[in-house]
C-alpha cells in the first residue's frame, strides 16, 4: 500500500513540477535539541546554552528558539553560576546538499536578575558571534539521509519557507 502511494506522489510531483514536503516543529525541536548544549570558552568566561525551546514564526519567516544561559565562573551572592534565560532569532538557509542552516542569528532577549545591563549588553554582542559561528556549519536539518522521494530530490530544492505547520521545503523536480 506504501509503494504504490509513494509512486503516486512521485509521478503526480513531477508532473507539476514541484514538490512540497514539511518538517513538522516537533521533529525540528527534537533535531534542534541534539545540537545543545552549547559550550564556549573565552579568556575570562564560559558559556553554556542548554534545553532549547524552538518556535516558528511563519509570519516573519523566523526560526526563534528559547534557552537556558549559565555562566559558570560568575556567581551571585549565593555562589551559584549566574544563570539567564536567552530569546534568540534566526532565518533558515539551505544547501543544494540538503542541509538546513540557521543564519543571522540574533539574540533579543536576556532575562536574569543576576546579571546587571553593563554585563547584558556585553553578552548580547558575545552571543550573536558565539551562535553565529557555532551553526556556521552545523545544520540543524539534514534531508541528504532522507528516503524515497524527498531523498532523491534534495538538489532540486528551490526553496526552504517557514509554515504554521513546520519547515516547507519546496523542490523543483520538473
């Protein structure tokens, strides 16, 4: 029953030229959650972004994901590593290869009552560089492992959109 429903699908896909297929948010978070934590030492601090939490915002095209920030060798006035909660932005890149990407990450938030605005400010600019270069050549999704139709057709992909529904991946298989 699967065969001749992927066949279908195959004929009828180039027949229009194009193909759709949609990365559900769930199979992104859990793909995305491989990734963390994320470790990084400068000369004077660490960083560790753990436990993303991802949101897709269609509207403005946005991968935006939530995530626990600790800085180990800074302590508050109880000794515990100074701890945050990081929003950071992105746009979605792909590759003929069937990578995607997150690119122009951008943090836009910091919540922490340890961590004073001086310190924040700082930070904002650590973390754009940090994650940037980070998933410089990471991708957070690989369709080139991918099977059947959608495996097959990873160099025609014309397109990468966020939708309510997750990641649409448009090819051009015509």
């Amino acid at each position: 029953m699967r065969l001749p429903a992927l066949l279908f699908l195959a004929l009828t896909s180039l027949y229009a030229g194009e193909y759709n297929y949609v990365i559900a948010e769930p199979l992104l978070q859990e793909r995305m959650q491989k990734e963390f934590p994320i470790e990084h030492k400068t000369m004077l601090l660490t960083f560790r972004v753990s436990n993303p939490k991802l949101h897709l915002d269609g509207d403005r095209q946005r991968l935006d994901f939530r995530g626990d920030l600790k800085i180990p060798n800074i302590t508050d006035t109880q000794g515990r590593a100074v701890s945050a909660v990081v929003n950071v932005t992105s746009r979605i890149a792909y590759s003929k290869g069937g990578n995607l990407y997150l690119r122009k990450i951008k943090v836009i938030d910091i919540k922490s009552r340890s961590i004073s605005a001086e310190m924040k400010s700082m930070l904002y600019t650590t973390m754009d560089k940090l994650l940037n270069e980070y998933f410089k050549t990471r991708p957070v999704y690989s369709l080139s492992k991918e099977k059947g139709v959608v495996g097959a057709a990873v160099k025609t992909i014309e397109n990468v959109v966020i939708v309510k529904e997750g990641v649409k991946i448009i090819f051009n298989v015509g």
